[in-house]
C-alpha cells in the first residue's frame, strides 16, 4: 500500500490503534501489547483481546506490522517500515495539536 493509501487509511489514528502501533517498537505478542498499553497509559486504556487480534489484522493486511516469530500459539508481531512511517506522521500530528494547545494557554 504505498503511503497515500496508507494516510487515507489510518491517519488520523485512533488511540487505540495508535498505542497498539507504538507497542510494537519492539517485537511483542498480543498479550505483551495489552499489557505495554496498560503500562504506557497508566491503566486508562485496558484493550480487549477481540480489539487487538483485529487491529492486528488490519494492520498486518496493510503492511504496517509482520509477524517476526511464530512461538507455541503465540505470534509476535513487529512494525515494518510502513508501519513506522504512519507512526511518526501520526506523531507529527499528535505534535501539532500539543504545540497550539500550549499557544492557546498562552493566549496566543
């Protein structure tokens, strides 16, 4: 998928499907990725295995993440390139918006 399909399709990015992206900066399983989420956030997003396993296949049909390992029933998922370039586009965003939250506290 090259990257304006990839923009329409996932940018901007939902919370969920971001940090489940953002978990996989390292290679990790679905249990690993729920429990990163939960640790990232604090305990405010608490992901469902039916959410995961689906944005994971989404994911995975578009090419943002590959299966690295394959152990005992359990895959473990990486980012691709792809799946690092929607990251950091969406990173810029998530940047934007923090920057004009900070000017319009300033009243600028």
């Amino acid at each position: 998928m090259n990257n304006k399909k990839l923009e329409h399709a996932y940018l901007p990015m939902s919370e969920t499907a971001f940090y489940i992206l953002l978990s996989l900066t390292e290679p990790r399983h679905g249990y690993g990725i729920i429990k990163h989420v939960e640790h990232l956030t604090k305990g405010r997003i608490l992901l469902g295995s039916g959410t995961v396993y689906g944005t994971l296949t989404k994911m995975q049909k578009n090419n943002l993440i590959a299966v690295y390992a394959d152990e005992k029933r359990k895959k473990v998922y990486e980012m691709t390139d792809s799946g690092r370039w929607v990251l950091e586009q969406e990173m810029e965003r998530i940047k934007e918006l923090y920057r004009n939250v900070q000017d319009y506290e300033r009243g600028e």
